[in-house]
C-alpha cells in the first residue's frame, strides 16, 4: 500500500476529503514522533505501541568473514503488535 492509497482509504472511511485525511495522518505521524523523540510511548489500541527501547553491546559476527566484531549500544523504536492483530492474522492463514 502507497501513501496514496492510503489517505484515499481514510478518506472514504472517515467519509472526508482527501485534504482531510492527509492532514489527520501528518499530524498522526507529528505526534508520534515527538512523542519517541522525548522517550515516551504511543499506544495504538488494537494496532500495538510504539515505544523506545536502549539495545545492550553484544557481539556479532561479519557474515563475510566469519570475523568477530563488536556491536555497540543504541537507542532504537520498536513497535509491539497487539495480541488482537496477532489473533486476526493467525486465524486468516
């Protein structure tokens, strides 16, 4: 699905404009990230949460060589599905 499609199909659910939905969904995407940016979390009901997670240093490996590297700490967001999505795919399968 584009992005374009996307606003198309909240439009028509929402019954709005086009314009509207857009808006809605850059504003969604606005909160979102400033609500990471300061460390928090978004919870999406029936969807999942956003929220930001520290990864330790760990050891990996370089696939080409076989060679022991170290991997540092970072910051990344990670997004939990709901257990309700999970459901719904689980049972279209």
């Amino acid at each position: 699905m584009t992005k374009t499609e996307l606003i198309q199909l909240l439009a028509e659910a929402t019954s709005s404009d086009r314009k509207s939905a857009k808006m809605f969904l850059e504003g969604l995407t606005g909160v979102v990230e400033k609500t990471i940016k300061k460390g928090g979390e978004v919870p999406m009901k029936g969807l999942g949460k956003f929220k930001v997670v520290k990864r330790k240093a760990r050891m990996g490996r370089n696939p080409a060589t076989g060679e022991a590297i170290k991997i540092p700490a970072k910051t990344v967001v990670r997004f939990t599905v709901a257990k309700a999505l999970k459901d719904l795919v689980k049972k279209t399968k």
